[in-house]
C-alpha cells in the first residue's frame, strides 16, 4: 500500500528526531506501518495506532486507512504503553 504522510507528520518528526532517544528515520516509520509489533483502534473508527517496540520503548504511529493507502497523521512515543509493560 501506498503511504502518504501529513504536514502535521512532517512537523512532528522534525521536532521528535531531533529530540528522540532513539534514531528516528523514515525506514523505522514505514517498518511500523508496514510491519507493526501490534494495532490499536483508535476513538475515531477511520484510524488506528501502529505500534513498533524498539529497545523498550513503543514507537506509535497515527493512521488512517484508505483504500489503497495508508495517511500517516502523527509519531510518538506512547509513555502509557510502556508503563503498562507492552513495550519489553
């Protein structure tokens, strides 16, 4: 499937790069599209959470699903998840 990502995506992954603990790359956000550890449902029934554990952390992407593409809306690091001990 195609991805497509949004000018909220681009602004968020320019701040969170540069401030990350851990590398962030275009490569590990389409790995966690393409190939996710696990998914949850998002509020809005359109939308799902990605989500990719990298070194004890949960990398999530925001996205919407389209017929033949996925629209990436936003990345961060789900503090929740990891808390809750999904990310080990």
């Amino acid at each position: 499937m195609k991805i497509e990502y949004s000018s909220h995506f681009w602004e968020q992954f320019n701040v969170r790069k540069e401030t990350s603990p851990i590398e962030l790359t275009i490569e590990i956000i389409e790995d966690t599209i393409k190939n996710p550890d696990f998914v949850i449902k998002d509020r809005k029934p359109y939308r799902e959470g990605r989500i990719k554990k990298i070194q004890g952390r949960c990398l999530k992407v925001i996205v919407e699903k389209e017929l033949d593409k996925f629209k990436v809306i936003t990345i961060f690091w789900d503090r929740t998840l990891r808390r809750k001990g999904l990310c080990k």
